[in-house]
C-alpha cells in the first residue's frame, strides 16, 4: 500500500478513533438536554415573552429548534463519518482472521493464548488425531487438520464464527435507521384533514405555501362517536367508521372501517390516524318538559336559543356534560320563569333521583342530542418506516450477539514422544473469558477420556 | 388480602432483607448471607404475587377497566422495583456474589417505600392512547433495562467505596466485598443486559408513538432524555474498548448513566413537563 500523506493519515486515524466516538455520544447526549429545557419550535414571540433579551441570541444559535440545527445535524454527521470510517477500516481484519484463521499454533501465538494444557497419551500421533476428530466435531465445528514445520500434526477447531461480526451488525442498524429516517423526510409527508360525519373529503388541505395533495380516492366519515367509562367522565374510546370510496363505489373491505386510537386505517401508502374531533355545529338538545299544569311538551333547541313556552317562560340550553354523575348525558338549562325569574336547571337523560329542579315550575327532562362531529384525522406516508424497524430489530440482534456470543477457537498440537504422543491444547475466546475456562477445562478432560490418557501431566498454569 | 398489604409485606422483607446483608458485612459472616438471600427471595415472591393480585383486581372492578398495572407511575415504580430484584437474584444465581445485594437491594427499597408514601394506587382506566399491548412491552423492556442499570449503578458505587477503602488501608482484604476485578466485570454485565433492553424499550415505545400517532419519533422530552441515556451507555461500552477507561472511569460513567436514567423517568415527568405545560402542546 502506497503511504499516504501526513495530513490524511492524521485525518483518517481521527476519524475512526475510539475517543471520537466517546467524545460525539457524550456530546450528543449533553447537546440533546438543551432541547428538552428550552420549549421547541415557538413563536418569536412566546420566546421574547419567556426568554427576554435572551431570546435573540437563542434563535441565532437555533435553539428554539435545535434538532434540525446545522451544528446538531453536523455533530451527527460526524458520528455518522466516525461510525462508517471506524468500521470499515477494521472489518477487514476482522473478515481475515475469520476466514483464514491461523491453522498451525506457533509460539507468538501460543504466548498470546490464555487457556493451555497439555495431555499425554500411549498412542501414535495419527491414531490420536483420529480420535479427537469426531469429539471436536461434535463439541466445535469440523476440526481442521494441517502438518506443522516439524511435521507436527495440527488441528484447529472453532465455533460462533459469526459472533465477531455483532458489533458491526450493530451499526450497520444504526446506518438504517439513519437512512429510513432520511428517506422519511425526504419522500414522506404529514398532514391532517378533519371530515365531518357524512361527508366526504378527496384532498388534503394545503399546508403553507403549497397546493392541496390529491388522495386519488375519496374518504367518508360514516360516524363519530366517543364512549366513556362508566360512570366517569373519562374517554374510553374515540372512534371514527371510515369508507374508502373509488370511482363513486365504496371500496370491499374498506367500508364503515372502525379507525381508533392505536389501530390506524392504511389505504394507498396513506395511513389514517384517530387524532382529534370536535362539534361540527352546535348540538341539538331535544327536551321533554312538564308544566306546572301536568301538560307534557316536547321542544328541541341549540345552546343559546331561547325556547318560549306556553306559560309565558323560557328555556335555554346553556352546558352539556355527556356524563353527569352515572345519570348518562345531562344539560345545564337556564329557566326563565313566568313571572321574571332566572334559576339554573338540569335535564337529565335519566329520572332525577331527589329533584335537584325543585326550585324550577317545569321538570325537565333530556330526550337526546343531536350531535354532528367532526373527525380529526393525521394523514402521514412514511416510506422509511419500514427500514427503520429493520434497524431496529437489528440493533437489538446485533447488541444481543456482540455481548452474549463468544467466538471460541481452539489449536491441538499432537507431537510424538518416547511412549507415544503428546497434545498439546491452546484456546481463547474473544469475550467472556472466565465461562470459557469451564468450557476448555471440560473439553481437556473428555479429550483425556477420549485418549485413555493420563491426565496428570499437570496443566501448565493459565496466565 | 389486598394487593396494597401484599405490597406493604414485600416492602418490609426487603427491608430486614436490607438489614440482613448489611449484617454480612459488617459481622463478615458468610452463612448470613444465605439467609439474607433467601430473604430476599421471598420478598420478590409476594412483591410478585401482588403484582399479579393488582392485575386481577383492575379485572374485578366495575366498567371493565382490567389492564396490565404498568399504566402509571405508581405502578411503575413498583414495576421498577421488581426489576431490579430480578436482575439482582439472576445475577446472584450465575455468579453468587451475595454482599452486592447489601448495595442492590436499598435501591429497590428505596423505589416501593416511594411507592407506598408517595404513589396515588388508585386502579384507573386507561385513557384511550394508553390502549395498546405496545404499552405493556414498551414498559417492560425499559424497566428491565433501567433496572439492570440500577444493579450497574449499584455495582459502581461499591466498586468507588471498595476503592477508596483499599487505597486507605491495604491490608483489609478480606470484606466480604468482591474484587475490583469483579465488581467491575459486573457492571460492564450489568450494562451489557441493559443496553439491548433500553434499545428494545425505545423502539417498542417508536412502534407504539407510530401506531398511535403517526410518528416514530418527535423529539419530545421523553424520547429526548431516552435517547441521551441510551448514548451514555453506548459511549461507556466504546470506551472500555479503548485503553484505561475500565475501573473507576468506568464505575464514575456507569453513575453519570444512571443519573440519566433516573431523570429520564422521574425528572423529565416532575420538573420538565412544567416548563412545557405552557408550550400550548
Ligand atoms: C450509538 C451508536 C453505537 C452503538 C449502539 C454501537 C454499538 C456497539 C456495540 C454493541 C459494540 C460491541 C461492544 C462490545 O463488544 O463491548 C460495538 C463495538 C464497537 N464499536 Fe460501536 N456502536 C455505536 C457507535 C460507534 C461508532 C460511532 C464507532 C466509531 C468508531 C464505533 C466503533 C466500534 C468499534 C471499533 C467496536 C469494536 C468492534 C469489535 O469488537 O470488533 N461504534 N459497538
């Protein structure tokens, strides 16, 4: 390999140096903090009414929204360059040693070993071979056998090669994620469209400076309904019946689709989430009402509507509560009697139990609501979503691997001696060293059984 | 029994069990330990049995309300104590190195009298974003990995006090504490089993943010301060591969992680979500 220049080498060791990457994670995490103690992407005036003078020097430094700041973006991309030039620089070795493990155990690499033990057997240097094989075999994967300078007999054995690739497993997910996010913001987009129950939308609205997106097909909101727990008046569900409409035909399997909370309508490379709703007009509230005469009327008004009654007073809706106590729906109604005066009431879609009304002449009672929603609906395409999972998943992998797996190798070294032959046995393990040495010291004595050999030739001392 | 007694009994097990490991050390009585170990256990099995009885009672309640209890901070603060138990007796049954647990066991000690003093345990219905098995997984993986940064902490903090006391008096071997060696080869495990999880606990709370709003990621303070954990715990494993940052570098970053940690899910939902409250979000 030609040398290269200074200057480039200085860059290229900084670049795929170890302390980089401690100094950009470290960093990044310090760096990140500011962005959850200064609220994000504010007006310039929130940020002047809570930050002052200092507002200015905030935004100048892109603050008020940092994640997507030049310098957060390129603190990242060093990372990115670090990752990419420290992996690549060493997956060759790595991909070397791998693939052409060193055969033959010479003495450098025997000095590097940590796990040695030496057996003695009566037998000749072949027999011995022969007979370890098929124990290696089954205990690691198919020894290998070659012939040493002195004409030694060699094996070689090993097994979870693949361990030593978990790291870069690793980051190879981390590069996904990156890329699925890119292609996310480069090809996806996000919106929002409400519908009003019944209607039918084929765009999304515009977003600022841009014109309306075409859906290709059309989407009806058949109903909106929120239910609560019983009760109380906590959402149990917000849910939204959808149609997908093609050509004027509602689609099959896509009709009356119910879409709540965490189960998404998908249709086209669009995806439809339940997000918000509201009151399309106001509600109309039906009432039944009994007069001080025992006469029963029947009466439907909107909120702020004054409905006249036959005695000379009124009525008007003024609140709604669609849980009141466990009596189910209820309507605050201002009363305005005959005679000029104005009392609070409710009706209920239930009896009242004491009649809270009892200062009201009329006793009220609610019959239903007439309620026209609207369904707020998050539109998103997120082309890169499934390429994040899969980095995901392999980060996962990946870290699980790198940490749990041990690439474990093993070198015999059958020598003859006056009565026969000696072994010689050398193994490492490149992580988890100490479960290791059970592994190698049970390995020794089953190799022993499977010589008939005697043991005793003390086990030189592990350094 | 409720599952409120069953939670109290627990509490006071760990706390004798506390008390017993303590004694380990200071009597230097190694048959102790057994006993504080067995201790230990049974704590877990009703701190167990009454996570279990919480669940059925949500079930017996009126308006069908039944969930998992990992659906708020109470029951993640019990949900966080037994995790760190987990990871404590699973460690303790591959390498049984008893006196951790006199460091261990305060934290998750410390995490249910919280619970107990300061914890509303009222069983609530669920809200519907709060309606998914995402919900369950993503809980579990995050504590299981937070715990196992607890035990790292833990670990971390003996190895600085079993420093600092070898350093002072060298001749005072036998403490019942295990090795320097050790005890950091135990956190760098300890973090080892909690980094994978962290990672599963973000990318099962990104699957659950995608399923339920249409986002992966949003950079909100949660997300935010899970992400800056997760790069501690990355820059402790790729410093340990560069030279002399084993040892008490690394027990001081295993602490700094852990801190994260604890601001991530305490800190960011007490002091940050006060400072957003105004945000108009
Ligand atoms: C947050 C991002 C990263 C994650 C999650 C990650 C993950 C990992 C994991 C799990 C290991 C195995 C650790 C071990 O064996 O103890 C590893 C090893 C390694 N990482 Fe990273 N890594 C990240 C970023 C980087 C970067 C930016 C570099 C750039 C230099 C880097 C360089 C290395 C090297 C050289 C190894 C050792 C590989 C080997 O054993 O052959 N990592 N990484």
């Amino acid at each position: 390999m030609p040398a290269k220049p200074r200057p480039l080498r200085i860059l290229r060791d900084f670049l795929c140096s170890l302390k980089l990457t401690v100094a950009t994670l470290l960093l990044l995490a310090a760096t990140s903090i500011l962005g959850t103690v200064i609220p994000q992407n504010l007006s310039s005036l929130q940020y002047r009414q809570h930050y002052g003078d200092k507002a200015q020097l905030l935004q100048g430094l892109h603050l008020d929204d940092m994640y997507h700041s030049v310098w957060f973006l390129a603190l990242s991309g060093l990372f990115v360059i670090n990752l990419v030039a420290c992996s690549l620089r060493r997956l060759p070795a790595v991909w070397r040693s791998v693939s052409r493990p060193p055969l033959v155990a010479d003495g450098a690499l025997l000095r590097s070993l940590s796990h040695k033990a030496t057996l003695q057997a009566a037998c000749s240097v072949d027999e011995a071979a022969i007979r370890l094989q098929p124990l290696l075999r089954r205990r690691f994967a198919g020894p290998r056998r070659t012939i040493g300078p002195e004409q030694e007999v060699c094996l070689f054995a090993e097994r979870r090669r693949y361990a030593r690739f978990g790291a870069y497993v690793t980051h190879l997910a981390i590069l996904f994620i990156i890329l699925g996010a890119l292609i996310g913001s480069w090809f996806g987009f996000d919106s929002f469209v409400s519908i009003v129950e019944g209607d039918t939308v084929t765009q999304l609205p515009a977003s600022e400076g841009q014109a309306p997106v075409e859906l290709g097909f059309g989407l009806r909101c058949d109903d909106f309904s929120v239910s609560y727990y019983e009760g109380s008046a906590r959402p149990r569900e917000y849910r939204s019946l959808l149609t997908v409409i093609e050509e004027g035909q509602e689609v099959a399997g896509y009709t009356r689709v119910p879409v709540v909370v965490n189960r998404p309508l998908q249709y086209r490379g669009l995806t439809f989430y339940q997000s918000s709703y509201g009151l399309a007009q106001m509600p109309l509230f039906h009432l039944q009402v009994r007069m001080p005469d025992g006469a029963e009327v029947q009466m439907a008004g909107r909120p702020g509507q004054l409905l006249p009654l036959a005695d000379g007073g009124s009525l008007q809706v003024v609140d709604y509560t669609p849980a009141f106590r466990d009596l189910g729906g209820a309507a605050l109604i201002e009363v305005l009697t005959a005679d000029g005066q104005r009392l609070p009431a409710i009706a209920a879609m239930q009896e009242l139990p004491v009649d809270e009304n009892h200062a009201s002449p009329y006793r009220l009672q609610l019959l239903r609501v007439d309620e026209r929603y609207y369904t707020g609906l998050q539109v998103t395409r997120a082309p890169g979503v499934p390429l994040v999972w899969l980095g995901c998943l392999l980060l996962v992998l990946g870290s699980l691997g790198a940490f749990s797996l041990a690439h474990q190798r093993l070198w015999l070294t059958i020598r003859p001696t006056a009565g026969g032959c000696e072994v010689q046995m050398a193994g490492s393990s490149h992580r988890n060293r100490p479960a290791f040495a059970g592994t190698f010291d049970r390995l020794g004595q089953e190799l022993a059984a499977e010589l008939e050999a005697n043991n005793h030739s003390a086990k030189e001392d592990r350094s | 029994m409720s599952s409120a007694q069953l939670f109290n009994l627990a509490t006071a097990v760990y706390f004798v069990a506390m008390v017993l490991l303590a004694l380990v050390l200071l009597l230097r009585n190694r048959r102790l330990g057994s006993l504080a170990i067995v201790t230990v256990w049974c704590g877990f099995v009703a701190h167990s049995a009454a996570i279990g009885l919480r669940w059925l009672e949500s079930y017996r309640l009126p308006g069908a309300i039944g969930h998992v209890p990992l659906s708020n901070l109470y029951e993640s603060v019990i949900f966080f104590a037994w995790s760190i138990v987990l990871i404590y007796l699973i460690i303790d049954l591959r390498l049984r190195q008893r006196a951790v647990g006199a460091f261990v066991v305060p934290f998750a000690l410390l995490a249910m009298c919280w619970a107990q003093l300061r914890g509303n345990d009222a069983i609530e219905p669920l809200v519907p974003a709060l309606q998914s098995n995402w919900l369950t997984y993503h809980v579990v993986t995050c504590f299981l990995g937070y715990a196992a940064f607890a035990v790292g902490c833990a670990v971390s903090i003996m190895y600085l006090v079993k420093g600092a006391r070898s350093a002072s008096k060298p001749a005072d071997t036998d403490d019942l504490l295990p090795s320097l060696e050790v005890l950091d080869a135990l956190n760098y495990k300890a973090i080892m089993i909690g980094f994978p999880f962290l990672t599963l606990g973000i990318g099962t709370g990104a699957a659950w943010a995608n399923y339920a709003w249409g986002t992966y990621w949003s950079w909100d303070p949660k997300e935010t301060w899970s992400l800056i954990v997760w790069f501690i715990y990355a820059a402790f494993l790729h410093a340990r591969l560069t030279r002399g940052w084993s040892g008490r570098r690394a027990a001081w970053l295993s602490i700094l992680g852990f801190v994260a940690t604890l601001f991530c899910y305490l800190g960011v939902n007490l002091l940050l979500s006060g400072l957003h409250s105004y945000g108009g979000g």
